[in-house]
C-alpha cells in the first residue's frame, strides 16, 4: 500500500463534526456529507489495512470531545491511526514470522520446493549481484535468475537482496511451501531468532513479510559448496555490471 485515498464514513464522521459544531460553533473542516483528506503520503503499511485504525481514532477522538471536551484536528487523527497501524503491523510481522519459520535443524524436507540464493560483492565500487535457482519438490528448475545493482551497501545487504527478490519470485510461482538455502550464516541465524539488523533493515522485514506467504517456510545455511550455482549466477551479473561500470 504506497498511497491510500481517505475518506471517512459519514455515520462517525458525521457524528463527530456535529458534536464539534454543537460544543464550538465552528469547524473548519467540514466538507458537506464526508470528511475528505485527498491523498496521505506513503503510510509504510504493506499487510494490513489503514481504515480500521482511522476508524478506531475517530471514535477515540469522539468520546474524548463528548466526555472530556477535547477536539482533536482531523490530520492528528489520521497521524495516529497510521503510528497504531504501523505499530500493528510490526508487531503481527514479528508473531507470523516467528510462528512459520522453523529453526534451522539441518534438517531438509524432500516434499518441499527449494530456494537457492546467493550474493557476490565488489567492496571498491560498491556494486553487488544476486542469483537464485528455484526447484521443485522433485528437484527439477522451476526457474533461475541473476541481477546487479550499485549503491549495495555490503556484502550481507547482496545476500538479502537475493533472498528478496528469490522470494518474490517463488510467490509468483505459486508455491505453497518452501525451505531457502543460503551459505550467509549471519542472515540465516538472524532470520530464524526473528532478530533484526540494522545493516539492512528494510530489506529484511521485506524477507520477513514474504515468508509468512509460505507455510512451513524453513531457512537453513549451507556450505558455499553447495550453493555453487547460485554462487556462479551471482558472480556473473556482478562481473557483468563491473565492466559496463
């Protein structure tokens, strides 16, 4: 959700502003049958909705007018239904997350698709590839892919971005299930205790949200050596982008 549209229900909207205009003679803000906000800047919402929060505070905002004499502007109201449905978000994130990724054991599942992902980078241009197989239960390439960018920060945030965009693409595939091997211990370890990390923060809580979209989703670190494939993807398109840079 990049943008959200807003326009609040007219039975509490109204209920509000007729309050307001009975106790204070005047509203600036009232705009016929509805109370019209056009469009909000991005709310950094991705899983769940923003209106039940914006209702939520229109009737907090209501009884703290009815019974303590309170009024409240409409863009404070809209401010903290976005704060409380960040926070909501975050939080429900943490749990699913927590609850569908299984520990890493070692432990393989023969029945379930597999995701191979890896990340080269050049630390003097600070450039970075990705690449990621995607398998069947039985083994066989559903598909595979590689991609570079500049501006990578590390060579953990080239790790991340791999997992990012594999997951994506496993999604797209429809896959129910799916256990994601990776040879980056720190990213592995740090996904399945549901820590966080700085370094790359936003790309993780992107992994985060995109594996409550698989159950069971397992996580388990692999030696490079078996990972050499998606190593040799991720290699390539690094190398492709150093020479065009």
């Amino acid at each position: 959700m990049s943008h959200v549209d807003v326009i609040m229900p007219s039975t509490l909207s109204m209920s509000y502003i007729n309050y307001v205009i009975y106790k204070k003679n005047q509203c600036p803000w009232l705009l016929s049958s509805h109370v019209s906000i056009g469009v909000l800047p991005p709310t950094g919402l991705t899983s769940y909705p923003l209106v039940p929060w914006l209702l939520w505070n229109l009737w907090t905002a209501r009884n703290k007018l009815i019974f303590e004499d309170k009024i409240f502007q409409v863009e404070d109201i809209i401010s903290k239904a976005v704060v409380d449905a960040r926070e909501w978000e975050r939080t429900n994130v943490k749990k699913a997350t927590k609850k569908q990724m299984a520990k890493h054991t070692g432990k393989r599942l023969p029945s379930t698709p597999s995701c191979w992902t890896d990340g080269a980078w050049k630390e003097t241009e600070l450039a970075g590839g990705m690449g990621w197989i995607i398998k069947n239960a039985a083994g066989e390439v559903l598909g595979r892919a590689a991609a570079s960018r500049s501006h990578v920060s590390s060579a953990l945030m080239a790790e991340a971005l791999a997992m990012r965009e594999a997951l994506k693409k496993a999604k797209e595939l429809d896959l129910q299930s799916l256990q994601v091997f990776s040879d980056s211990q720190v990213l592995i370890t740090t996904l399945c205790s549901g820590g966080d990390m700085n370094e790359i923060a936003g790309v993780l809580q992107d992994i985060k949200i995109l594996a409550t979209l698989f159950c069971p989703v397992l996580f388990i670190f692999i030696p490079r050596i078996e990972n050499s494939q998606a190593d040799t993807l991720a290699r390539s398109s690094l190398s492709r982008l150093l020479n065009v840079i």
